[in-house]
C-alpha cells in the first residue's frame, strides 16, 4: 500500500508538467499578439499627432512629395511583420483560447477589432496611396492643390479610426492577458484520493 502513493504523486506531477509548454506557448503568442497590435497602434497614433499636423503646415508640393516617400518607404518587412502580425498572432491566441470562457470572448472581440482596422487601411488608406503616386513627380502637378485635396481629409480622418481601433484592440489584448494570467492550472484527480489515504493512515 506504501508503494502506491509515489505511483499517484508522479502522476499527478507529470500530468501538471504536460500543460507547462502548451501554457508557455500560449502566453507567448497572446504576448507576440499585444507586442505586435501596440506598435501598429503607435504608428498610426504618431501620423495622427505628429506627422499628418506637420505636414499639414507644408506647401502643396512638399506635402506631396513627403507623403509620397513616406508611403514608399514604409512598405518594409519590419513594418510588415508587425501589420501582419498582429492579425495572425491574435487570431492564433483567439483559436488557442476558444475553449477558456474567461478570456475567449476578449480575444476574438480583439481579432475583430483588429480586422476592422486592417480592412480600413486595405480598402480605404492603401488606395488613396497608390493614387497619390499615381498622381507623379510633385514638381510636375498641373494642380497640386487639387490632388492634395482629394487624399489629405480623407486619410487623416481614416487613420484616426484606425489608430482608435488598433489602441482598442491593444487593450482587450491586454484584458485577456490578464485574465489568462489569473488562470490556476488544473488539479490532477490523483491529488484528492492520495490525500485521503495518507489522512486514513
């Protein structure tokens, strides 16, 4: 009968060691997912407080030209890798995550925060860019003004909601991260029995 007890006892630690990495990879990815979604975020909080304002100063030729270089350059991995990335790292979480009532429903509310903000800059920023460029050389525009006047409004306005978007998502992200901190993991069932015995003893 003395025997028995080591039996139920490595048991129960291996059974808690099994979830260890499973846990790990989990916090990692919804870390990953936060890091990712806070930088998109700041980038786009920093076109709406610093950049777009600044330029906003600027003759219509020089406002043109910046933005025109502005949107060639930020098509770079790095700027990618967190765009990207945000959107799969956080629908990774969300899938791991879709049987943990606590913080499933902030995850997938996340995810769709998120995909908001990415159809916004897909669908509405991206295409006042391409037709900026289109638009060519600066020093070249019949009527800068005009050409100014069909992108400025329009991606101010749009980068502010997405720049809320992604700061929204950023914070259920952070929601969820906490309530998957709060999370104990499982009791193995061999713990209760062994107890009894030993307390029989």
């Amino acid at each position: 009968m003395e025997r028995d007890r080591p039996r139920h006892f490595t048991g129960a630690m291996t059974t808690s060691q099994a979830h260890r990495p499973n846990r790990t990879i989990r916090h990692l990815v919804l870390g990953g997912a936060a890091v990712t979604t806070g930088l998109v975020a700041g980038t786009f909080y920093v076109f709406s407080c610093a950049v777009m304002p600044a330029l906003g100063r600027s003759d219509d030729r020089t406002f043109i030209e910046v933005m025109q270089n502005i949107n060639d350059v930020i098509e770079n991995p790095v700027f990618f890798a967190g765009f990207f990335g945000a959107l799969t790292l956080t629908a990774a979480a969300a899938w791991q995550q879709r049987r943990s009532p606590g913080p499933r429903g902030w995850l997938f509310a996340a995810l769709a925060v998120y995909a908001v903000a990415f159809l916004l800059t897909s669908g509405v920023n991206v295409p006042l860019n391409d037709e900026l460029a289109q638009a060519g050389n600066p020093t070249h525009i019949a009527d800068p003004a005009a050409v100014r006047d069909r992108f400025e409004d329009a991606w101010v306005a749009w980068n502010t909601v997405r720049a809320v978007l992604c700061t929204a998502a950023l914070a259920l992200l952070l929601r969820a991260s906490h309530l998957m901190a709060r999370q104990l993991p499982q009791k193995s069932p061999h713990l209760a029995p062994n107890a009894g015995s030993r307390a029989s003893r």
